[in-house]
C-alpha cells in the first residue's frame, strides 16, 4: 500500500500508558479525529502538516510515514518487499538505514518480528542501503499490533522520543515539591487538549506547586497561576526560576497569590486575557461530599468562564476524583455512569449551568482506593 497523496498520512503509536488520552490528544495535535486500529494505533489522514505539532505530546511512542500495513500473514514478506522496491523509502547512495521492530499488546501469533526484520535489512541492502543498526540515517520499524491484528511498517518520524529527558523532570525533581504535584504527563496532556493558539495565555486558577505552569513553560505557552497558600505561590516561582535555568529561552511565567472564587476579577485588575484554563482541585477521595466543596468547585468553573478571554469554543481541563474500579484507560468515559459522589449526567448539568459543555471525559487510576477523571469542556 501506497500513502504519498496530497494530505500527510502517519501511523500513530500510543505508548500504552493511556490509550484513550492518546486518542484524544492526537484527534488535537493532528487537526482531524484519525483513523483507529484496536487501542493504540490510528491512520492520521490530514490537511495539516502535523508533524512539528506531534513533538508537544505526552502519550505517542511512534509516528511511521511513508507507511504500509496488512493484515495478511501469508503474504507479508511479498507486500513488504513490493513496499520496498516501490521506493517508498527515500534512497540516496551511502544512506544507512536500520530495521526495528516492535510488538505491541502481545504481538501476532506466527510472525517473528525478527526474522521479519532480518529478511526486510536484507532486501534493503540488495537496493543499496548500507546497513547501520547505532546510528542510521533511516529507520525501518515494524509494528505487530495483537489487538488490531494488523502490521505496521514505515519510516520512523520520531526516533527521539518526544518524552525524552522527562525521567530528569519528574516532580520530585524540582527544588520545590509535594505530593499534589500533577504528573507531568498529565498536565501535558491537558495543555495540549487546551491549547489553542500558542501566542494566547493559559490559566491554572489553583497551582500548587506549579505542575501546570511548568509543563506550559517547556511548551513555551504563557500561563498565569494563582494560589490561595503564599507558600505554593512562592514554590512554584522558585520552580519556575529553577527551569528557567535549563531552559533559557521559556516564556513569561505569571503567578499569583488570591482565591481562584475570584479568578475573573484577578485576571482582570492585571489586565491579563486567557484562552483556556487547566486546574486540578484540592479533592482527595470525596469530591463533593461537602456542599461547600461541590459550590467552590462551581464557582470557580463559573467564573474562569467570566474571565475577559474566554470566548465561546474556549477549552478547560480540570480533574475529579471518581470511585475507583469503575472504568478503565482503554476507552473514554460514555454513558450514564455513577462516578460516587455524583453520576456522568449530573455532572454534565452542573458543567452546562456554569457555562461549560463536557466534551470529553477520561478515567485516570491512581492507586487502588483512588481514582480520578480527566474532564474536557468547552465554553458554551
Ligand atoms: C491539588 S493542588 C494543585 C496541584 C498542582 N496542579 C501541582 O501540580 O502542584 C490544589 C491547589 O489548590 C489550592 N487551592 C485550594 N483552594 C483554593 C482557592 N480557593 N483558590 C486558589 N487556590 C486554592 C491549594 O492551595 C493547592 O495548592
């Protein structure tokens, strides 16, 4: 299978670690839903020239193009080697190249993906490509995916990884932490599922200990944070001072000390406009087992939505612990549901009253007596 056409094509691999985020966070970087296979794969088809964009995320593993794919055992080795003498792969004398391969989700019953590797370098060396398995010019990567039942085949787009250099951050990492601290996975995703335009600001109303701000920096995205404890308005400076140290050229940072109640008044005296809003609330096991909870929550929801900026179609992310157990990371959250404290539909109403549309719900284990959700909305 050919897929040179007038629109950039990519296979599109998710690193496992939260399929249905994957899914949605390539819908927003690819600029069109992509075609899926089983969980972790899907056929990227768009006008947009995504590439560059695919860097900023958190959950992809591998981005193949020019690429091919089968679900015929039989014949692989011959459409792989039609694949191959089509010149699919950009040839020019002295170029090296390597092949790798991967199986994913347990892999296909009756292929060896190394013998298939060995048998794909050697056809490529019978087309002139030297071999050079520590530092090609090229790399061949074949995917066996045992939930789609498909291979995958294709130029590596990303042989760095796009998390690379995350082990070095963790939040434990930085000179001010504490347990709250947002994965930063977890927070990439969410800015990037926000995000709209680069040049606009993005608030997180409760920052702790800046998880979100930090992430929005090595996005080189302006955001503003705000935090009713001086002690985590001035930890998250010091972590931003501290990146800021590593990454010189990061944009301009803005936090502040106030009550996230009044984050549209905030905004406003400091003449600041935002475009989206991520936060994560300070809710251990029982979101709103409090009636005072459950209204700060929605007071906070409603007035990001006043906040000078946010137009219809703006996006937020905010997070809510759910009952754990009950949904897994495979699929978003769709349906009615009974969450624990309160149900899917319900939560819908109360978002809608406050000026905000669900789009997109996700489940997020913790441990095993927590869990909580990724919610996604837009300004209505
Ligand atoms: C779960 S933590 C946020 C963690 C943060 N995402 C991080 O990466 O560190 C919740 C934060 O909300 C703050 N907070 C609680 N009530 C608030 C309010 N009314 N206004 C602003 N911040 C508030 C707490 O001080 C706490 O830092």
């Amino acid at each position: 299978m050919r897929c040179i056409a007038e629109h950039v094509q990519a296979i599109l691999v998710g690193s496992g670690w939260h399929p249905s985020l994957f899914r949605s966070e390539m819908e927003i970087l690819c600029r069109k839903r992509p075609f899926r296979f089983g969980t972790r794969v899907m056929l990227a088809d768009s006008n947009y020239d995504f590439f560059e964009d695919l860097k900023r995320s958190a959950t992809l593993d591998e981005c193949l193009s020019p690429f091919g794919l089968t679900t015929d055992i039989t014949s692989l080795e011959a459409v792989i080697e039609g694949w191959i003498n089509d010149k699919n792969l950009d040839f020019e004398k002295g170029k090296s190249i390597a092949v790798r391969w991967l199986r994913i989700e347990g892999g296909i019953n009756g292929i060896n993906g190394q013998k298939l590797a060995i048998f794909c370098g050697n056809l490529l060396k019978n087309n002139g490509w030297k071999i050079d398995l520590e530092s090609p010019d090229v790399e061949l990567m074949i995917i066996l995916d045992g939930i789609s039942e498909h291979i995958f085949w294709g130029e590596r787009r990303i042989s760095k990884h796009p998390r690379e250099g995350w082990v070095q951050r963790v939040a434990t990492e930085r000179p001010f932490f504490k347990p709250i601290s947002l994965d930063p996975r977890l927070a990439r995703v969410a800015l990037n599922l926000v995000i709209r335009d680069t040049g606009k600001i993005i608030c997180d109303p409760m920052c702790g200990t800046g998880g979100v701000l930090l992430e929005g920096a090595l996005l080189n995205q302006q955001m503003v944070g705000i935090d009713l404890d001086i002690e985590m308005v001035k930890g998250t400076k010091e972590n931003i001072n501290w990146l800021k140290k590593h990454n010189l050229d990061i944009k301009l940072q803005h936090v502040f000390h106030g009550n996230a109640i009044n984050v549209n008044q905030i905004l406003d005296d400091k003449k600041i406009k935002i475009n989206g809003a991520v936060f994560d609330p300070p809710y251990g096991k029982n979101a709103w087992k409090s009636e005072r909870r459950k209204g700060l929550f929605l007071d906070v929801l409603k007035n990001i939505r006043k906040a000078n900026g946010i137009d219809f179609g703006a996006r937020l992310v905010c997070f809510l612990p759910i009952k754990p157990g009950i949904h897994g990371v495979n699929e978003p959250i769709k349906g009615e549901i009974n969450l624990g404290d309160y149900s899917t539909n319900q939560l819908k109403l109360e978002f809608n009253k406050t000026g905000w549309e669900i789009i997109g719900m996700h489940a997020i284990p913790v441990h095993g007596s927590l869990a909580r959700m990724l919610i996604y909305a837009n300004a209505i």
